[in-house]
C-alpha cells in the first residue's frame, strides 16, 4: 500500500524505496543494499524483530509503527555527521506540524518529545562501499498507534495527540519535507537548521545531569548547543562542551 506514490515522488532524487512487512532491522537492509547496489535507498517496515536504538540499546519494534532508515551521500565533514540528525528530527516535526500537531520538542541528542514524553528515535550509521564512497543512514522508529512500555521513560504515540489517516498520508508528508531540508545543508544553509532544531530543545538553561558509558556522570546547566551538536554544560560557571551521553534531570 506504500510503494506507489512514494517511488514515483523518489525517482527525481535517485533514490530506491523498498516496503517490507516484516524485518531484523531496517539498518541492516540499508547497509546491505548499499554494499550490494552503491544507490540510495529507503527502507521502511511494519514490524522490526531486532530493531536497534541509540547506544546499542534495543528499540522495541511491535507491528503498526514507523520504522525506516535512509541513506545520505556523505558530503560533510566528519565533524558535521551530526546534522543528518538534526535534519531526520526537524522534517519528523515540520511534518507533524503540517497535521495541527503542536508541542513537539527534541531531546539532545537525538530523541523527539511530545510534551514529556518520547515517540521517536533517531540512529546513525557510516558506510564505506569503496575507498572513494561513503554513506550516512539515518534510522528512526516512530510509535504511530502504539508506546510500548518502558521503564526508563514516558512514552507517547502519534495518534494520541494527532489525527493522521494513515502512515502514508504522513510519510509522503515527511519525504517531501525531508528532501527540501537536505536541498538547504547542499545549498550550505545548515546553519538555517541548526537553529530551528535549538529553538526547540528540551531542557534549556535547567539543571541537568549526562550520563555516559564510558565517562563519570556530569551535572551542571544546560546552555544549549553548539555549532558542531556539543551540548554547552555550565558547570561552576564555566562551559564544558559534551559530545555524547544522555540527558537526566
């Protein structure tokens, strides 16, 4: 029921659309068709049986939501990576918008709020094929009609707080959406994006404490973010920039 309208609108941008009922990980589709066939590509399923979240961490996958991962040429610099996310959570929230939907809010790094409580995820991914060629993927699963429940967070799902007919009528939405976003990062106006995705960060000038694996937990102020997607942590009124870790009140 997807494939009709989404590859017509995808053939202008090179780009293959593949529609699965049932998969391991629409991640690991990418990457694979990306090996096999160097072209862009989307794949988007129903259902997920090893679906991933950020940090290796399990994304819980039950049949009816969003889940998709898109391929990017990789035309930035490593530095830069972290836009891919900011360009997957703003056309998520400008298409939420374009159905009356208010009150959506981004969780750096890369989850995105209804009010206080989460309905999707953002992943990221580099793939060399060749020593001349690489490619971003970007993953995300979306809860549509469903929040499965999870310990460590209030979770929402889209039709609790907005009335979209189908995942079509939204995706058709978010794809157009999507690719004028990655025409203004070619065109050079990233900086355009940034900040949008700032002005409506979670969590400004609060206290907050980042937890991470690998490093000791840091508690300070959250004075946004930078240029290069650091968080700016004040902490006994000095500025520490962040790169990776969650956020915790």
């Amino acid at each position: 029921m997807f494939t009709i309208n989404i590859e017509d609108f995808l053939v202008k941008y090179n780009y293959d659309f593949i529609y699965k009922e049932n998969t391991k990980s629409t991640m690991c589709d990418v990457r694979h068709y990306l090996t096999k066939k160097n072209k862009n590509c989307i794949y988007l399923s129903n259902q997920q049986s090893q679906g991933k979240g950020q940090r290796g961490n399990k994304w819980i996958s039950p049949p009816g939501n969003i889940y998709c991962s898109i391929s990017f040429d990789n035309f930035l610099k490593v530095r830069d990576h972290y836009l891919f996310s900011v360009l997957i959570a703003l056309s998520i929230k400008m298409s939420l918008e374009n159905f009356n939907a208010t009150n959506i809010y981004f969780k750096w790094p890369n989850d995105i709020f209804y009010k206080d409580k989460k309905f999707a995820g953002i992943i990221s991914e580099v793939v060399s094929v060749n020593y001349k060629k690489s490619y971003i993927i970007m993953g995300f699963g979306i809860n549509f009609i469903s929040a499965p429940p999870i310990k460590k967070y209030k979770a929402t799902f889209i039709n609790s707080f907005c009335n979209i007919n189908s995942i079509n009528d939204f995706f058709i939405v978010f794809l157009k959406t999507l690719f004028a976003n990655l025409q203004q990062m070619q065109n050079g106006k990233e900086k355009k994006l940034l900040q949008s995705f700032s002005k409506y960060l979670m969590f400004i000038d609060k206290k907050i404490c980042i937890i991470s694996k690998n490093n000791p937990s840091k508690n300070g102020i959250f004075r946004g973010i930078n240029d290069d997607g650091s968080l700016k942590l004040e902490i006994e009124n000095r500025i520490e920039n962040v790169y990776n870790g969650s956020i915790t009140l």
